[in-house]
C-alpha cells in the first residue's frame, strides 16, 4: 500500500491558531517519570488502528532509555468517568532536536473515543503550547494517509504549512 507523509510545521508562534476547549473532566499532564506500561497503553490504544508498529515490540529497557533521554518529553491526557477512573483521551511526545532548535511533536493522538468531541484541537493547542515553552525556533509535525482523515485538516487549521512530502509502501498485511 503506497502511504503520503506530508511534514508541517510553525516557524513563529503567531502562526498558530489554538483552539483550546472547555474540557473540565480532561486532565493533561507532563508524565515526567511513566513506566514502560504507560508507554505501551499510550502508544497501542491510539497508534494500533493507525499501524504504528515501529515502537510496539521496544522491551522496557528500550522504552525507559528513550524516556530518559533528555530530549523527549510524554503528555499524557486523562479523562475522569463518572466513578473517579481516569480513562486515557490522548496523548503526545515532543522531541528536542537540537541540530536545527527546533521541538518536533513525535508523536500525538487521541483515543477512539475521544473522536468527535473537538478534542483533537484541544489537545493540539495543549502540544504546541507545550512545544514553544521549550524556546525553539519553530515546531513541527508530520502525518501521513494512514493516520485519521481529521488529522491533516486539523494542523492546516491550526495554521501548520507543509513543507515536504514523501512516498512509500507499507506491507497491509502488518
């Protein structure tokens, strides 16, 4: 199956369009020391339907060696039921890259049931928000035709630009 990444970024943060919501049950949190289970729950619950495979096989060594790299950063997003539980909504990385001072959100997404609530932008205001606090000079993202239909949509109203894409096949059988 031939896939499209389109990569997007912000260069300044006037470009950025937030669309903070009012989601009072919803807590999102620098997860500053999660455990590899915390990891995998997030990665698997929003990346399975959207073949993220790179990361789902990392033992915990792996996983704790790229949390404790200093240039990667976990949010994590709750939603508290009615009974006091914490459902997880969402969740995003943001990666240092110290090459060109830049901050990447390396990952980000929402759980199936967050779909249609306007979280997605929510959400995406709270990782760019998150992203310039780290001073860089811009922020970037990229998606690709495998991800959700409202993904790229959502950046370009948020104000991203594309500046490359790419093409490449995937096995559909994986």
């Amino acid at each position: 199956m031939q896939v499209t990444r389109t990569y997007l970024e912000l260069k300044d943060r006037g470009q950025f369009k937030s669309a903070f919501a009012d989601f009072p049950d919803v807590a999102i949190a620098h997860a500053k020391r999660p455990l590899p289970e915390l990891y995998r729950q997030c990665y698997r619950a929003v990346g399975e339907a959207f073949y993220w495979r790179d990361r789902w096989d990392w033992t915990d060594d792996e996983i704790n060696r790229h949390l404790g790299d200093p240039a990667i950063q976990l949010f994590v997003a709750t939603r508290t039921t009615g009974n006091k539980h914490a459902d997880l909504a969402g969740w995003y990385e943001l990666r240092r890259v110290v090459d060109d001072d830049s901050v990447e959100i390396a990952y980000f997404g929402i759980v199936a049931a967050e779909f249609g609530r306007g979280f997605g932008k929510h959400l995406l205001s709270s990782a760019v928000q998150d992203a310039w606090a780290l001073g860089p000079k811009r922020v970037w993202l990229h998606t690709c035709t495998l991800d959700h239909p409202n993904a790229l949509p959502n950046y370009l109203k948020r104000g991203f630009t594309p500046y490359r894409t790419e093409k490449y096949e995937v096995d559909s059988a994986s």
